[in-house]
C-alpha cells in the first residue's frame, strides 16, 4: 500500500499546488475511509468529501413519520433494516414500536406468511443495490399468492443526485469515487455524463483501502492530465452494462419517479415506486394515513454534511447532544453515516469521538 501511497504523491505533485475534492458516493466507502485513515495519508492538495450514498441519511423525515404512523396501525408488522429503527421521525423513533429487523426483504416475506392476519410492511430504503432484491421478493410474493406481504417505496438512484452534485455551484468537486455495489447493478455506462457533458472524472472502486487508494490514484492522473473519463477499478465485480437480470427486475416491478432526498430536496427521475401492475404491494395503496407536517431535526446539518459543504465535526451538535447512544440525526444513527464515521475513527487529525476544538479568544 505503500506504494500506492507514494505514486499518489507524485501524480498530486503535477497538480501545481492546486487543491482538489474528491467525493465518494457509498457509505460502505465512507466507513471503510475513515476506518484505514486513508485522509491522513494523502498529500495535502487531496481533499476527500462524503456525499449522499448512505440510503437511510438521504430518506426524507416525512418517510420517517410515514412509517411511524404505520407502526401505530394495529394491523400493521413493520419490518426493516436494522439501520432504520433508531432514526428520529419528527415525534419519535421505529424503536418505539418494536420493529421486526430484517436482513433481507424474503425475512420479511416468511414473516409475511407465518403471520396471515397481519399486514406485513417491509421499509423499502436503499440504492439500486437493495431495490432488485425487493423487486425479486415481490414476484416471489405474488407467485406463492402471499396477500399480506407489503413495501413502503423509498429508493433511491444515484446518478440523477450525481447530476444534481455536479450542476450545483456550492458543491465544489472535481472528481467522484463511485459506488462498488451501486455499480455491480447498474454498470459504469450510466455515470458517463460526468464526465462528457460535466468533465468531472469517475473512478469505481472496491472498499479495500488498496482499492479505494487506486481509484484516487486513477482520479488524481485524470484531473492532472486534464481529462476525464469512468474508469473502473473494482472489474472483478464491475462490469460497464453492470448485472442485465438485475436491471430488468427492477424495470419489471418499479417505475422512475421523481424522489425527495433529505439535504436535497426533490431531484427529477431519482426514486422508484412500483409500476402499475404490482402496486397492490405499495403500502400506501393499503393505507391512506395522514401525516402532519415533518420537522427536521433543530440544530441538525445533516442535508449540509450530505452534500460534502459542512463536515460532521462543523455542527454544533456533533460529539455534544449528538452521538450515537444519542443521536439527533440519521447520518449519525446509520452504520454508513458520515457523522458515525467521524465519531468511530476520526478523521485522520482528530482523534475519534473528539468535539471541534474550541476557539481561542
């Protein structure tokens, strides 16, 4: 690794001085960043920021309070990943009620069919990694003839929020660590707008520090060299058409629709919900509850950390009210988060857990 290390550096040092920002996309990345210290063993003109690619941070609070309500319905078992249930809604959290947590969407199916009485909901939160599994569960629902098995859609596409990061003047990034799970899916062929109509160089990476460092590597030779392309360095896994089968699950069961993202807003084209003839699964189709009007988290900068403008250590609250037996927000509940990145390992100059140093005065 070391030499990775130092051939970094030298391809850094054609950069003339000159800082860059590089962004990676996938909470496994961000964890697996912090976790080796990978910051502190880049030269200083190497910047690295953490986007929106942990799937529970980016869902907005009224999901939040959507399946809250649902849990509330006395018919209702709620089911999900283990990631969702501390995360604050506006009043309080999926803990409240129990949950059953899940490894997978077809845990939820057995549950489905061990209790036919109840209306099972699995919440549906995750990238295009997660949705064709649900999807694959969904036809496996209705060829058995399960009744009460049900999803509550909140997927997420990652290149329309990749779009919205490279069109934004406040977001300052000159090259993307893409997504090694992401793309196993989808390929590498759908980020090819960056760097056509963007000129923002991608690299796919694997989550081995040594492949993490190789993709910045292949970044730091394309912004030096001015040029840009998606290169892929995880190629045991990643193929540029990703996995076809996958894709056609998800066109079969799914519909793009326009997706709201904490931090974000509304992004066209970036969310799934299920196509017309399998939206008896949708919960909401079942269930018809109103939900008062979501607050966010006071004090919270969650959106902001998202986008890589503010790091976890610039709220207030960080390592304060917020940590993660107390968390006030998702990026700090989330086992993908930035901010329970940051508390867990640092940052590569603070030690773990440590508040922003105060002021002199």
């Amino acid at each position: 690794m070391n030499t990775i290390i130092q051939t970094i550096q030298e391809a850094a040092s054609r950069l003339d001085n000159t800082r860059v920002s590089l962004m990676e996309v996938c909470g496994t990345h961000t964890m697996a960043i912090a976790r080796a210290g990978i910051r502190a063993l880049l030269p200083d003109t190497i910047r690295l920021l953490s986007g929106p690619g942990c799937p529970v941070c980016v869902t907005p609070q009224s999901t939040i309070d959507y399946a809250v309500a649902l849990a509330r319905q006395e018919k209702v078992m709620i089911t999900t990943f283990g990631d969702m249930v501390r995360v604050p809604g506006s009043e309080t959290t999926l803990e409240s009620y129990r949950p059953h947590i899940v490894y997978s969407p077809l845990d939820a199916l057995q549950i489905a069919t061990a209790h036919p009485d109840r209306d099972v909901v699995f919440i549906g939160v995750g990238f295009e990694t997660t949705s064709p599994t649900v999807a694959a569960t969904v036809l496996t629902a209705e060829k058995q003839g399960i009744t009460n098995f049900f999803v509550l859609p909140a997927f997420k596409c990652i290149p329309p929020a990749l779009e919205f990061i490279a069109r934004s003047p406040r977001i300052a990034v000159q090259g993307l660590i893409l997504p090694g799970h992401v793309s196993a899916i989808i390929g590498s062929k759908p980020y090819e707008f960056l760097s056509e109509q963007y000129k923002i160089p991608g690299c796919v990476t694997g989550f081995d520090p040594a492949d993490i460092l190789q993709g910045i590597l292949s970044l730091v030779r394309q912004i030096s060299s001015g040029s840009a392309g998606i290169a892929i360095e995880y190629r045991r896994v990643v193929k540029p058409e990703g996995n076809m089968h996958a894709q056609r699950l998800m066109k079969k069961v799914f519909k793009v629709v326009d997706s709201q993202w904490r931090g974000i807003g509304e992004i066209k084209r970036s969310g799934l919900t299920f196509s017309t003839a399998y939206k008896k699964f949708d919960v909401k189709s079942r269930y018809d509850i109103s939900v008062p009007q979501s607050r966010e988290p006071k004090g919270c900068i969650c959106g902001k950390v998202l986008l890589g403008v503010k790091l976890p250590p610039d709220c207030a609250l960080f390592g304060k009210a917020c940590t993660p037996i107390t968390p006030v927000g998702p990026c700090m509940v989330s086992s993908e988060g930035s901010c329970a990145a940051y508390y867990k390992y640092g940052d590569g100059t603070r030690k773990p857990g440590k508040q922003r140093r105060k002021r002199k005065r």
